[in-house]
C-alpha cells in the first residue's frame, strides 16, 4: 500500500513538473477542464471561404445562443459563463476570423461590420435560423450589429461592457488612445500584468509560468491585433443610429469599474433601444463573464426568464 501511495504521488509530481516545464500544455489542459465543465466541445466549420473554430454544447433542441468575444481575445472567454447555461440552452462560443484557433489571413477586412455578416452566414451553415446573442466590448458592438441587421433571426442581445457609442465619460482607454498609446496591444512581456490590471479588477489566479507563457503568445500576434485595431478604427461604425432598429429585448450589463470602456455608455445605448434592461456590476471590470462568471449569468438568465424566453428551440 505504502509502495503503491508513493507511486502515486510520483506520477503527480512528474505530472506537475511537466506542466510546469510546457505552459502549452498547462494551457490546453486548463481549456479543457473550462470547457468539461461547461459540457462543451470543439468544433470547426468553413464559411466564406474560412475555418470558424467553436465551442458548443446544450441540448440540440434547445434555443441557441451565440457568444461573441472581444478584442484581442477568442471563444476561451466563454466556459465559466457557459456552464450555467448549457444545461437548458444550446450554446455556441466562436472564435472570430482573425482570433483564436480560426483563420486570419492578411488580405481580408476584420472591421465589426463584416465580422457580422460573417456570423451570420456561420449560423445558416449551421441551419440555426433564430438565436440569442451576447457579446463582450468588440463582440457586442458586434452583436448589436447583427440585431440590428437580422431582427427576424435575433431573439435577444446580450452586450456586456460593448464599444460602438460615444461615452459621455471618455474611458481611460480612450484617453490613452489620443496621446498614441494603447494598452491593449502588448509591446513587451514585461507590460503583460499591466494589461491584466487594466482588464479586470480581480483577475482570475494565473500561475506566473502561464502567465507568461500567455504574454509570449499576445506579443505574437501584436503586429497583426495592431493592424485589426486600426481597421476598426478606420471602418468604425457608430451604433447610435442602429440601436433603435434592434427589435430585440437587449441587456446592457456592465462593470462599474471598466477602464476599458466606461459605464456611462449605457446613457448613451438605454434610450435608444425598445426594450432595454440594465445591470451593473459593482467592482467589477471589463470582462465580467471572466470575472465574475455565476453573477453575470444568474443576471443574464434572469434578463432571458422576464423577457419570456423559453429554452426550447422556436421556428
């Protein structure tokens, strides 16, 4: 027994120290775990001459509902927010062309407007013809497009912490932008822990090799966020003139704390829209799906449950 006890704790050091020496692998292994959780698996579909990577999960005949990530981030953001939802929903989290595991080619436009046609022609690949949407900061500036676009197909809209409208209280982000910095492209690993701290108020625990593992893969792709960033700036879209098109119950959930995009765009967004709902997080920062993930979703699911949205699929 004594033999076999220490053989066992053997193994798990070896493990451990593997994991250790190959942050890819601590990294895929803490997806996995996520994603289990949540009862999600990984899939792949090619639209538009693309491959769209996605996670999903929830009973097939279920309403769907579709998650949008933001800037810089992919469909990794969505698990801890997702496993309360795909026990009574049919979930799909992307990964938007140019994030993630999907394609990126150089030569194609990333600007919010395509990213939303292109969402569209993935859900009719999939033959899902009306669904709810959330999206986070880029991904609900997204997501408010596509329900403004596609009233007849989008139940609902979710936009938590969303870009598209002029804030009346310009956001930290915004301020930095007009001296020609921005902390949302990384420039060194080092400058890594500070992105965190400008993104969340209180990070998830990240061990130090992962996180700088994690810093090496985003200074990667700094060239390439950098040349998106400035599509979305040159193609920019202001969301002023389409919300009141949204046909759609909306939720404008936010951190009241976000650096990154400021709380009072819901000034802004709530008399515009026909059937607003509002949430805000106390302490809580840009990506409170990550944050703070069994909150935003009682919130959300709340919002779904007195806007009269059964979980069962509807024609």
């Amino acid at each position: 027994m004594k033999k076999a006890l220490l053989v066992l704790v053997l193994l798990l050091a070896a493990t451990a120290g593997a994991l250790y020496a190959f942050p890819s692998t601590l990294l895929a292994s803490a997806q996995f775990v996520e994603r289990s959780r949540a009862g999600l698996s990984v899939n792949t579909l090619r639209v538009d001459n693309l491959d769209i990577r996605y996670y999903e999960g929830g009973p097939d005949k279920a309403q769907t509902i579709l998650l949008i990530h933001g800037f810089g981030a992919d469909k990794s953001n969505w698990p801890r927010f997702a496993r309360f939802l795909t026990d009574r929903y049919h979930v799909i989290a992307v990964d938007l062309p140019g994030f993630g595991d999907s394609s990126r080619p150089e030569n194609i436009s990333y600007d919010v407007g395509t990213q939303a046609e292109r969402l569209a022609d993935f859900m009719g690949e999939l033959g899902i013809g009306r669904f709810h949407v959330v999206g986070n900061s880029m991904g609900g500036h997204i997501a408010a497009l596509l329900a403004a676009r596609h009233p007849n197909e989008v139940l609902s809209v979710g936009l938590f912490d969303n870009a598209g409208v002029v804030a009346p209280h310009p956001s930290e982000l915004f301020q930095r932008l007009s001296k020609g910095e921005n902390p949302l492209v990384l420039r060194s690993v080092e400058d890594f822990p500070a992105l965190i701290d400008f993104v969340f108020v209180q990070a998830p625990p990240l061990p130090s090799r992962l996180q700088h593992y994690l810093a090496e893969r985003s200074l990667e792709r700094s060239a390439f966020n950098s040349m998106v960033f400035q599509q979305l700036r040159e193609r920019y879209i202001p969301l002023e003139p389409e919300l009141p098109k949204i046909t759609a119950p909306t939720l404008l959930l936010w951190g009241d704390r976000d650096r990154v995009l400021d709380v009072s765009s819901i000034e802004v967004m709530k008399p515009l829209l026909k059937k607003p709902s509002v949430a805000i997080l106390r302490d809580c920062g840009h990506v409170p799906m990550i944050e703070r993930p069994e909150e935003t979703a009682r919130l959300y699911l709340d919002f779904l449950q007195q806007n009269h949205a059964p979980a069962t699929a509807s024609n």
